[in-house]
C-alpha cells in the first residue's frame, strides 16, 4: 500500500435524524431553561426518541448550552422582612428576636 497512514483515519458521519433531535433539544430548552441535559435526555426519551444520555450531552457540550445560575435574594441587612411595616396599615408587626452571645 503506497498511501499514507494519515488519509487513512476514520471519518464519522453524522446520523441522519441528529438536525431534528438537535431542534427538539433546542425547542426544550428555550421552553425550560433552567432544566439540564439529564432532564431535557429524559423528555426526548418520554416523547419517543431513542436516544442514550450521552448522545444528549454530546450535543449539549457542542451547542454550547449551559444552565443559568439561580439568583440567590439579597438580605435585608439589619432587618427582617416580618419586622418591617406593612404597605397597608403602615404598623409594625410584632418581632421577636433572640440573640445568643458566645
């Protein structure tokens, strides 16, 4: 054989049905964002794919999809919210607040 090892690699071919699980990936996570790869693998597969998990993270790794972070609330410093008047009688509501010192 007169040719090259290096033309002689595999070549992977993409299967034929990966640009409609691709746009089913997608339609989920614009519908559920804060779901990750697992549970978006979970309803392809309740819809009727089959499809393996890897498969899913393999695309999800490629399309570059990330789930976003949760917003933690900021904390009233100094107060508690039941402490606060109320927008309607404008009374504070009884507050009790124990403090341990060490």
């Amino acid at each position: 054989m007169d040719q090259p090892r290096s033309s002689q690699r595999y070549q992977s071919e993409t299967p034929d049905d990966e640009p409609a699980l691709l746009k089913q990936i997608l339609e989920l996570v614009r519908r559920y964002p804060h779901f990750g790869y697992r549970r978006i693998g979970r309803m392809i597969q309740a819809a009727g794919w089959k499809v393996n998990l890897k498969r899913i993270y393999r695309l999800w790794r490629r399309e570059g999809l990330k789930v976003p972070p949760e917003t933690e609330e900021k904390a009233c410093i100094g107060y508690k919210r039941e402490c606060l008047p109320s927008p309607s009688t404008g009374k504070e509501k009884p507050c009790v607040v124990l403090g341990f010192y060490f």
